[in-house]
C-alpha cells in the first residue's frame, strides 16, 4: 500500500491510499478494503481524500515517488486499544 499525506493544507490532514494489485480483477475488492481502513483512522489523525487501486502498469513512478510505503497494521488501530500505532 501506498499513501500520500497532505497535512500543509488541510487541518485535519488529508490522505490517499493506493493499492498495488497484481491482476486488475482484484482492484475493486482492494479498494473497499482500504476503504474500510481509512474508516478506522480518527478524523484527527487525518481524513481520506483517495483511494485507489491499480496494477503496476497503471501507477506512475510519480506516485511511487511521492508516495509513502504502509503497512496498515502500523497505521490502525484494534478497537481494544486507545491509541494507534504508528500514526502519531
């Protein structure tokens, strides 16, 4: 997964995930997971702007470039937990 953060100009920040799938039938799935996530992120943390999945023909390497590389179990939360980890 990669995200994106905009936190110059927004407040909360805003935020974009991109999934990397590798058969082009997965993305829709893909995307409602990372939906999913985006919905356990507090929207003081950051609110989802995009979410988007594509193979690796259809991501640029401006996107690669200007993106961060995720792991989501560092950027959510159990429901057990009070904090996150990783998204500080």
């Amino acid at each position: 997964m990669l995200v994106q953060v905009d936190a110059d100009h927004f407040t909360p920040p805003r935020y974009s995930l991109y999934g990397i799938v590798l058969n082009e039938a997965d993305s829709a799935d893909v995307r409602r997971w990372l939906a999913d996530v985006a919905t356990r992120v507090r929207i003081e943390l950051g609110v989802s702007d995009e979410i988007e999945a594509a193979t690796t023909a259809g991501v640029s390497l401006e996107l690669i470039e200007t993106s961060y590389a995720a792991d989501v179990t560092q950027i959510t939360w159990r429901r057990s937990r009070p904090e996150p980890e990783g998204a500080h």
